[in-house]
C-alpha cells in the first residue's frame, strides 16, 4: 500500500495564556508525531480527550500548518485545504441560511459538478442515506443536533471526495442510526476506494471500522501504537462482529493502551468510551 499521507515528525505548538493570565506561553499539542495512511485506506483513531486527535485533522485538512515536521499528501507539502479532502467536524458548521438539500447542493457546486438537475438528485440521494429525505427542505434551526451532524455527512460523501477526514462524526447519534452510517460509510469506503481518517472516542467503533487503529497518547500527543485489524468480516455472516472473541482480543488490547496513560483525562475519556459502549 502506497502512502497518502504522510506526517514525519510533526509538532504543534499553540500560544496559550499562562495562570496569570498575563504572559503567553507555547503549549505542545503534538510532538514527534509520525504517521503514514495507505491510498484507500481506512484508519481510525483513538486518543484521550484534549491529546490532540483535531489537531491532527486540522493539519491534513491545510486548516493549520505544523510548527515542525514534514506533512505530504501524495509526496507534496500541505499548504491549504484542498477539494481531495473533505472534513466532516466535530461541530456542526452547516450553512444558516441553506436548507438541508441546498447545503448539500451547495457542496456539489463547489465541487464542480454542473448541472443542477443532477446536483439536485444527488443530493437526494445522500439525504436518503443519512435518513433525512424527509427533512431536506428544513434549514439547520429546524433540526436537531444529530439530524445536522448528518446533513454534514450527507454533504462530504456527497462529492466523493479522495480523502474523507471525519471527526468524531457520529458522536451525536443514536446507537440504531449510528450502526447504520457505519455500514453505509463502510459500503461507500469500499466501493469508491476513497481514504478514510476517521477519529473516534468510542473503542468499538474504531475497531468496527478501521483496517488499522492509531492509539493516540496524551501530553504531548503523538501516535503510541497502531494495531492492524484482522477481522474475518465474511465468516461472521449474520453474526454480531462485536461479539467474537476475536473482536474482543482487540477491543482489550486498545483499552489497556488507553488505561496505561496517566492522569484524569484518561480516566474521563474512558468513562466516555463505557459509556458510548
Ligand atoms: N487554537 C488553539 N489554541 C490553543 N490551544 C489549542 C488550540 N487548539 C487546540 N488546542 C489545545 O491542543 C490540545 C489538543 O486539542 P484537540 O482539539 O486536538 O484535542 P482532541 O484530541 O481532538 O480532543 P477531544 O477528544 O476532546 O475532541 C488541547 O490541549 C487543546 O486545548
Ligand atoms: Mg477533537
């Protein structure tokens, strides 16, 4: 498997206001971190809370340059975003004053696809895959936080893009709804080949649908291990994939490399992963 992208060494430093208030200091998100994603790949990533996992989408996105290190998709410094990646974020950020069908619309025109008889249709169509073909003509006031975050999704699978960056992006939703959009999302992975950076909270999930998961250490961030998944997805058939032992043995595996880091946040973020599981 080619690599994508590629981050070597990457840090990221932010200016922060001391205790005091007064004095401005750098504060290390990330630190040496490397990392390579295979063309068509689909990775996920997990990480304690405030490690850095954002971050990183942020910079593959072009949205902030790192303050050291080398990042390449396709062999060529990242220096903006760029239409081969699409990001869905971990807030919503749909457009007011569009309904759910016209900010969808809005994405394909943006993407270059010209007629609007087919932006029309498409964007129909990946209403329907979210569950809103019911709610297009409603504007983001007019639906809830889970309904928007799949506006947001509808709209970057919309346009295939070659790299699809998602954060955290079905945090808001039910556990049916949730299950659903990952098939689906795995059904669109497979059939347009795209590459897939996908961060999570929830263990299950980054298990379920990531080829490899990269386990995110805290202060500063940097990648502490990447597993390769082996799942026999045939052989589980009709049976829940999350129940196999197999399963299980990676889930362990992933917890452990979480509960061995230090301090509160790891402690919450566990507790979010419970939870969520
Ligand atoms: N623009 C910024 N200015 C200052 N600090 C920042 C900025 N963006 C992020 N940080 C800090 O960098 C660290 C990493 O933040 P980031 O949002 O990447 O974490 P995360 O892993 O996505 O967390 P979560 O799981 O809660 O979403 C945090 O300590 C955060 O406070
Ligand atoms: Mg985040």
């Amino acid at each position: 498997m080619s690599s994508r992208i590629e981050l070597d060494h990457v840090r990221q430093t932010f200016w922060v206001r001391g205790d005091d208030d007064k004095q401005l200091r750098e504060f290390v998100a990330l630190d040496d971190l490397s990392l390579a994603i295979g063309e068509g790949e689909f990775l996920t990533v997990v990480g304690p809370s405030g490690c850095g996992k954002s971050t990183v989408l942020d910079l593959i996105a072009g949205l902030a340059h790192p303050s050291g290190g080398r990042l390449t998709v396709d062999g060529v410094a990242v220096t903006g975003p760029g239409r081969d990646r699409s990001v869905v974020f971990q807030q919503y950020t749909l457009l007011p004053w569009r309904t759910a069908q016209g900010n969808v619309e809005f994405a394909l025109e943006a993407a270059g696809v010209k007629g609007r008889g087919e932006r029309r249709e498409q964007a129909r169509h990946y209403l329907a895959l979210v569950g809103l073909a019911e709610f297009a003509n409603r504007y983001p006031h007019e639906l809830s936080g889970g309904m928007k975050q799949r506006v947001a999704i509808a709209r970057s699978l919309s346009y295939e893009p070659q790299v699809l960056l998602m954060d955290e992006p079905f945090g808001a939703l039910d556990a049916q709804t949730r299950e659903r959009l990952q098939e689906e999302l795995l059904g669109i992975w497979r059939r347009t080949g795209t590459t897939v950076v996908f961060i999570t909270h929830d263990i299950d999930e980054a298990v379920f649908l990531g080829q490899r998961v990269a386990v995110m250490s805290a202060r500063p961030g940097r990648i502490k291990e990447v597993i390769d998944v082996d799942l026999d997805r045939e052989a589980a058939g009709e049976t829940d994939l999350r129940a196999t032992p197999a399963f299980a043995a990676y889930r362990h595996h992933i917890w452990t490399l979480l509960r061995e880091q230090h301090g509160a946040p790891v402690q919450r973020s566990l507790e979010e992963v419970r939870t969520v599981a």
